[in-house]
C-alpha cells in the first residue's frame, strides 16, 4: 500500500487545485487551524477537491476574518476507485453519522439513502452526511469523496433502477452460505455495484420482494447472526472490495 502523509492536517477545499494557487480557507477551517492546532504563517497543510489530487499548501496571509492557503507541489495525484453506490436505510443520528464514516474509508464512490416503509429517521439531512464524508476522507487520506444523493423512496429507486448497475442485497432472510461464492456469481471483473442495507427494522415482506425482483440481483447473507445496520455496511463492504472491489 502507497503510504503518505498523516502528520500534516489534511483539509478538503472546493476551489480548483494547481501550483502557485491561492484558496481561501473557510471560516471554520481557520478557527480550526489557527486556534485548534495554533499553526503560524507558513506551516504546511494538505489540501483535495476530490479532483486534482493532494497538494502541498502553506499558510499565508492572515486578516482577522481571512486566511490564504497558499498551494505549493502536489504531492498525489487523484485516485478514483471502486463504482460502488452505497444505499441504505438512513438511521438515528450518531449511527448514521459513524455508517457515513465508515461507508467512506471503505471507498464507496456515492451515498444514496433510500426511504423504506420502517426507516426511522423522519428526515434526511443531506449537508450532514456530506460533512462526514468529508471528515472521513481528511482523517483517512482518502482523495476521492463520495458524492450523496438526495434521499429518495424504495419504490423509486427500484423503479428507475440502472440495468447495467449490478444491485447487491443484503438480506439476514437469505440462506447462510459463502458469501464469497454468492459474489463470485456477480460477474466478475469490475462492474458497476450498488450495495443495498435495510433499516434497523429490516425490509417489509412486500419490500423484499420487489428488491429480489430487480434483474441479476445478487442476495447477500452476512453470516447467521443479525447484525445492525452499521456494522453490516462494514462487513459487506469489506467482502464486496475483496471479492469485486480494489482489495483484489
Ligand atoms: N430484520 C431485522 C434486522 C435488520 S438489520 C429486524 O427484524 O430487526 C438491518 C439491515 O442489516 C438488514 O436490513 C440487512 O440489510 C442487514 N443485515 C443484518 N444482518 C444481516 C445478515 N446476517 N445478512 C445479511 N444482511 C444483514
């Protein structure tokens, strides 16, 4: 594995990338650098987009409310990685804040929570599981933030679901058997995923069937013991890299 910096403050920016450029670190960037860690004028941070790569920068100059990061060599350049959107039923908060974490080290490409008949949370707040992305992505080096997707129902989803996008269902109802040999049945090769994880409360019957009946779905069991949302996001992320995903 390629190892890198991860003794220099890592921050995500949304401007463009490129030697000599300067980026205006946000309010919240600031405080946290200046105050936080206390850096001075000149030390180095790491910025990404999740589009040019990482990039040496050091702090510039500083008004009261402004700090310019001034943007020095690269030093990686972008990666991409796995196609694999990850839907899931979204859940309480502090649960959901952690799946969006983990779902983002394990290198998802896009996160689409999908609203089930038993989804307990009432509402989606999209900005903050954009924000946890992104805070995953800054503590684990990863350069390529998964974008979300508005919050959308089951039915939609599945009604308008992408023939060439390979869905894989996990599913505590399906037999218990290699999960290794039910993935080596996907296709092979590397083609577009979606992995599915329901809500706390599990699929309604009738959900169920209309997720089997998607073409070419592949049934996913996690092993013989229920496991919560968030810890199955994690153990089938980690079978799907290993068997269809960059761990090969
Ligand atoms: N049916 C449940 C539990 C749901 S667990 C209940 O009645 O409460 C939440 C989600 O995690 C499920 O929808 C499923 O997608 C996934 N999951 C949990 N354990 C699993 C297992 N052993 N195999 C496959 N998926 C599992």
């Amino acid at each position: 594995m390629s190892r890198y910096d991860f003794t220099t403050q890592r921050l995500y920016v949304e401007s463009d990338l490129g030697a000599g450029g300067v980026v205006a670190a946000t309010p919240d960037q600031m405080n946290y650098l200046c105050n936080v860690l206390r850096l001075k004028d000149g030390d180095p941070v790491l910025l990404f987009n999740g589009r040019h790569g990482e990039w040496r920068a050091r702090l510039g100059t500083r008004s009261k409310r402004a700090l310019a990061l001034d943007v020095g060599e690269q030093t990686r350049p972008q990666e991409g990685g796995p196609d694999i959107d990850y839907l899931f039923a979204p859940l309480k908060r502090s649960r959901l804040d952690y799946m969006v974490q983990k779902a983002t080290e394990m290198g998802v490409a896009r996160l689409r929570p999908v609203l089930t008949r038993r989804t307990i949370a009432e509402r989606v707040n999209v900005e903050r599981l954009a924000a946890n992305a992104v805070e995953a992505a800054e503590q684990c080096g990863i350069l390529r933030v998964p974008s979300v997707a508005p919050p959308e129902k089951l039915g939609a989803v599945l009604a308008n679901w992408d023939s060439g996008r390979r869905l894989i269902f996990c599913d505590e109802d399906a037999e218990t058997t290699s999960p290794l040999a039910a993935l080596g049945g996907a296709g092979g090769g590397s083609p577009p995923l979606a992995l599915l994880i329901g809500p706390e409360g599990g699929f309604a019957p009738e959900e169920r069937s209309a997720v089997l009946a998607v073409p070419g779905v592949v049934r996913l069991s996690l092993g013989p013991r229920i496991l919560r949302a968030d810890t199955a996001a994690v153990a089938a992320l980690a079978l799907v890299n290993a068997c269809l995903g960059d761990w090969r």
